[in-house]
C-alpha cells in the first residue's frame, strides 16, 4: 500500500504566503480537492500537485520586455515538500 502524503489547509497557506480564507475557499468551491481524515482536513499530495499545474501561470511581459512570475520557486518548493519530490 502507497503512503500518503499531505498537507493541511493552514500549513500551505502559511508556506506559500497566502491568507488561510483562500485555500479554504478553493476547497470550498471543488476547485481543490481535500479529504477528511477524523477532524482533520489534509490536502493530499498528489491532488495539490494537479491543481498547482491546472493552475500555473507562466510569466508575463511587463510593459518594458521583462518577463513577471508568479511566485513559482516558492510554490514548486512546497509541492515538493507535500510530495515525494
């Protein structure tokens, strides 16, 4: 049997730097799988991993022929983390 591995709601809003009201809200809204386990809720490895690449967005220029990223080192850590990586 594979292990499982995850994260909670707060420990990835806390890693990535966003409010908690936002991963909840995604989970809310199906737009990010969670599972309950007891009274935990966890967001499961391979689940995070999917809905980080759905919802990738590559840099854009910025006016001046720079490109902008979206925080993709810290979130690509943190998925990892979460996973086997």
């Amino acid at each position: 049997m594979q292990e499982l591995q995850g994260i909670r709601p707060r420990e990835l809003a806390r890693r990535l730097g966003f409010p908690p009201s936002t991963i909840y809200r995604r989970i809310r809204n199906g737009e990010l799988p969670a599972v309950r386990f007891g009274r935990a809720l966890v967001i499961l490895a391979d689940d995070l991993e999917n809905f980080l690449k759905a919802n990738r967005q590559e840099g854009q220029e910025d006016g001046r022929g720079r490109r902008r990223s979206y925080g993709g080192g810290k979130v690509e850590a943190v998925s990892k983390e979460v996973g086997n990586g």
